[in-house]
C-alpha cells in the first residue's frame, strides 16, 4: 500500500516470466469477475488493464531496459478516484473514471 494513494496496492512478482505473468492474468481474471479494458505498451513492455470488484488492475511485464520486470498494481475505485482528474503517470485511473 502507498501513504500518498491509500487506494493504491502494487505488487513486484518475482521467480515468474512476464509471458507466463501475461497469459495467466488474461486467462484468469476474467473468470474472476473482472473485464477486459485496454492492452497497450512500449518499449518491449506490456501493459494490461482490467476492472471490475470496484477495482482496476493494471498489469506491467518486460521491457527493453527491465526485461524481467513483473508489476501488478490494484486501484480501489472510490469517489476520491472516480470522476476525478487523471495523474499523468497513472493511466490506470482512466479504468476507474
């Protein structure tokens, strides 16, 4: 959790490949309730967004200078998010608007 976005939780998976990351969270979240919302990436990364529960969940794998990086974030969509304004680096409240 983050002390300057309480509604913000990020995980660093580690000993996991950012492909098998990718096709577990594609195969698993919808069957968890959750809905596809985007797919983009740059750079060799992929980024991931699905929401549902009340949530985003914004999955980060690879890239070019971080090749094993694996991030999973969770967004808590409350009325301090919703509607609000989108935080440049944080794309992932777009999910929650």
């Amino acid at each position: 959790m983050s002390d300057s976005k309480p509604t913000d939780a990020t995980l660093n998976l580690a000993g996991v490949t950012p492909a098998a990351t990718l096709a577990f969270y594609r195969q698993a979240l919808p069957g968890a309730g959750y809905k596809f919302f985007q797919e983009g990436g740059s750079d060799g990364r992929t980024k991931l967004t699905f929401t549902g529960r009340s949530q985003s969940v914004e999955i980060l794998a690879g890239g070019t200078r971080t090749p094993e990086l694996v991030l999973v974030i969770f967004t808590q969509c409350t009325s301090a998010v919703e509607g609000g304004g989108v935080d440049s680096r944080r794309s992932d409240r777009v999910a929650c608007a």
